[in-house]
C-alpha cells in the first residue's frame, strides 16, 4: 500500500511523470486504496484496470467493477459509468505503473535483478536469490512461482513466467513487508512487450541466451530480440547489465549508458557482444571446464581475480546460468570468493535436469521445450552415461508451430531411442502435433505414442542398465492440458507408479 492514501488526481500526475498521457473525467479526489485487473475479485475502493486486449477489451467489464465497489477505472476509452475515470494513451502500461505504485512503490526499497533470455531464466533467476542471500534476505518470482527466502515455493503462486502488473506489484510489496531486501525476477518477452514490468525499477538486467520460440505471438526474430531489449529501458541510472556473449544475438541488443559485465567460456565464440555506451566492467570468463555426473567444475576470472567453483548442477549451459548470477551479485557488491563458495550448494530447480530416479536406470526431468533447449539437454547427458539415450517428448498445442519439425530433427540427432507423444495439446488434436513433430525412423529407434503416461511406461521398458531416460517439456509442471481442461499430471509420480506396479519390467 502506498504511504500515503493516493488519489486520483495524484494517480494521474504521476502517470505523467512517467510520460503517460492522461485525461480525468469527475471527482479526482476521490482516494484509490489498491488496484485490480479482475473485475470478478474487485473490492470497495480499488482502482479498476481496463485495456484492450488481443482476446478481451476489459472495458466491458467496467460496469461489473463498479456494481462490486470499484471506486475508480483506469481506461483508454470513457465509458458510462457513475464513478471517476482517468484515461490513458497506453492501458497496459499505465496499468503496470499504477499497480507498483498503489502498491507503495516497493522496488524503492528493494534490489531487483531480473533475468530474460529463451531458455535458462528459472535456474539463473534461483542462483541470483541464492547468491544474494548471503547478504539480504532475497526472494525470486518467475515461473515456479514466488520463492521465499527460506528457498521454499509459496503455494499458489505459479502460472506464469512473469504474472500480471498487479499480481507482481503485490508479490513485491508482501515481500518487502516480510523483510525481503533483494529480488529476482524472470522477465519473458510476453511480459516485456505487454509493459507489465514497467514502474519497476531494476538495478542488473541479465541476458543468457535467445533462440527461436515465441514466435507466433512475436513472428519474427527481430521483434522477439525488441522485446527482450526492453528490459533495458527499466534499469536504474547506474544499474548494470550481464550479458551472455556466447550467444551472438544479444549483438543486437542497443547501446544503452549502464554498467556491463560480459559473461563467456573460453575457448567459445564470444560474438555476442553489443555495442557499448557507459562502463565496461572486466569479462567474467569460465575456464577449465570438468562436466561430471553430478556437476561440473571450473575456474572464474575476473579481472585480477580467479577462483574455483564447485556447481551441483548439470550441463554446460548451467555454467553460463552460474556466469550470470556471478555476474549479477558482482554488480551488487559481492565479491568473486564469496559468490564462489556459495555456489557450492546452489539448489537444484525443479524439472531442470532434474534426477527423479537413478535406480533401475536415471531418468531425468527437463523443461526443454525448444529445439535449442532440447539439443542442449541432449548434448549435456550423451557424455555422462555409457548406455543409450532414450527421451520422451512432445510439443504443446495452439503454440508456435514452425519449432515442432525442428524439435523433431533435434531428437533424431541426439537421441538413440525416441518417442513421441503429447506435451499439453491443449485445443490441437495430438496425432496432428505428433505427424508435424515428423519423427522418422532414421537416426533413432521410434515410437509414437499418445498417451504421456504410456509413453513413459514405454521408455522405462526399454531402457537398460546404463542407458538414461529423458522426459522432455513437461519440467516442473504437475499436470497436462488437454482442451481447455487443466488435469493433474506429475511426472515424479508418474515414474514412482508405473516403477511400484512393476509395469516397466
């Protein structure tokens, strides 16, 4: 809540402040106590948020806030309704400013870094919560939901990547009221693009890598590029920035007056290196890369400095993660020894390489569900395990099309044994999604099978001493949608039930 009751009147000269264009219409004094985008949980007092949207133009609702006590409407276009109404050139984002600072304005008070890329921004979004916590209590927000800083997932607060305006600026305040000093929080391109970070105020922009996906709502790689390069336009004067110059896109990004820190491992094309206004802070450089089974170990330099790290998570691509977040508690005041140490026990994301079982074979959770997320995934076990490669994956339903033939390919390089199956159809029909997927029986042994949980049942049947299972797409989600119904599915439970029933066998 703000520290003082704000009204309308001052709503509005604050939007202007931030370079909104604003008109009010009736009583400006009237006192706003807190926002609300859902005209259905609207309570006496709140400012109601109205815009159009691509599905919905929630002017429709207005009315409905009102009967429910709204005392006020943020529009883009009057409507007739008894109460004040304050109109807006840009609903979204005056909506995303209001909502912060009804709210209290909490990133005032906080330490913000928020992380954007294609893949990698849960993990290094847990890092940085990780990382700063050995200075502040920290939390992070993204698509596991609110972490506290116990580390603990609050209940009910996943969905999204990045939640709407105003249930990021209540996360941010309960938060804050908590003791919370420092925040991560991931930054997709829906959410960039949509304004709903906006009247944040970040202090580390963090970039780790782009590839195609997204793109039937973006529809070209350009665009996509401009919406993560929004992120650059809420950091504080003075913030800084890390960016991944393994992946050459981030090439693209603007020359913006900040503090940046280039991340890369050596011996790696390094070509994703923007053009750079402000200070360029030394490179943060990875090298003697040793990958294990249980984690990988290498050395950090950063100017002067070089040190050791132990990281319990797979993969090479969670050293560029672990890269990121050092360089994101470097910009905030840690030192290079003590962000190293503290990576040591660095948590394990769920459903990001995560090991479900180990025994009768490993079978590994991951979120991957973009071609280039998959090939990484891939890429990352085919050293660790001597036997075959046996993934399961699908691609989900009323999304981006043009990555399943891709995603396709990708299983077929990478993979010793592959079956195809559903992901979240949602209104598709998932034979259609399999034949587009368009598996051959090529460079791997194939199989198509609809159903998730048979799917799996399969691969544990196949699967031999040395061979390791992969469950491709699915990661942390506990459940499948299948039209519009939304139906409880668990992979860890799914494994555990169909190994208890001995169907595997």
């Amino acid at each position: 809540m703000a520290d003082s009751p704000l009204t309308l009147a001052g709503l509005a000269q604050s939007l202007r402040g931030a370079g909104v264009s604003t008109e009010l219409r009736g009583d400006g004094g009237v006192t706003i106590s807190s926002a609300n985008q859902d005209s259905r949980a609207v309570s006496r007092g709140q400012l109601f948020l109205a815009w159009k949207g691509t599905a919905t133009d929630a002017h429709d609702f207005v009315q409905e806030a009102v009967r429910r006590g709204a005392a006020a409407a943020l529009v883009e276009r009057f409507v007739d309704v008894v109460v004040p109404q304050l109109r807006v050139d840009d609903g979204r984002r005056a909506a995303a400013i209001a909502a912060q600072l009804l709210a209290g304005d909490p990133t005032r008070h906080l330490r913000v870094a928020a992380v954007t890329g294609t893949n990698g921004k849960t993990t290094t979004a847990l890092l940085v919560r990780h990382l700063l916590s050995a200075r502040w209590p920290s939390a992070a927000i993204g698509t596991l939901g609110v972490t506290g800083p116990d580390g603990s997932v609050r209940p009910c607060t996943d969905g999204l990547t990045t939640p709407g305006p105003v249930e990021i600026a209540s996360a941010l305040e309960e938060l804050l009221a908590e003791g919370v000093l420092a925040v991560c929080l991931e930054a997709s391109s829906h959410a960039l693009d949509q304004h709903r970070l906006d009247g944040i105020r970040v202090d580390v922009a963090v970039f780790t890598n782009l590839t195609s996906d997204h793109l039937d709502y973006h529809r070209t790689r350009s665009a996509y590029l401009d919406a993560k390069a929004r992120l650059l336009l809420l950091v504080r004067e003075n913030g800084g920035v890390v960016v991944n110059a393994n992946d050459p896109a981030w090439a693209g990004l603007p020359p913006v007056e900040l503090r940046w820190v280039v991340s890369r491992l050596e011996g790696e094309a390094a070509n994703g290196v923007p053009p750079f206004r402000g200070e360029r802070l030394p490179d943060l450089v990875a090298e003697d890369v040793s990958l294990t089974g249980e984690g990988s170990r290498f050395r950090v330099r950063w100017g002067g400095d070089d040190v050791a790290v132990s990281l319990p998570l797979l993969g090479r691509f969670n050293i560029e993660n672990a890269l990121a977040a050092i360089g994101t508690a470097l910009l905030m005041g840690e030192s290079l020894g003590e962000a190293a140490l503290r990576l040591v026990d660095a948590p394990q994301p769920r459903g990001r390489l995560e090991v479900t079982v180990r025994e009768p074979v490993p079978v590994i959770l991951d979120y991957a569900h973009t071609p280039d997320a998959l090939e990484r995934v891939l890429e990352t076990l085919r050293p660790l395990y001597p036997g075959r490669l046996v993934l399961v994956f699908g691609a989900g339903g009323d999304r981006d099309r043009g990555k399943r033939p891709e995603m396709g390919h990708v299983a077929m390089r990478g993979a010793d044994v592959v079956i195809v199956t559903s992901d979240n159809p949602r209104t598709e029909d998932p034979e259609a999604i399999i034949d587009e997927i368009g598996v051959e029986m090529e460079a791997a042994t194939f199989e198509r099978i609809t159903d998730r949980r048979d799917a799996i049942a399969r691969a544990l049947e196949l699967a031999r001493p040395g061979d390791v299972v992969l469950l491709a797409g699915k990661g942390h989600e506990t459940y499948q949608i299948i039209g519009t119904e939304k139906r409880p599915f668990d992979e860890r439970e799914v494994v555990r039930e169909i190994l208890d029933s001995g169907r595997a066998a």
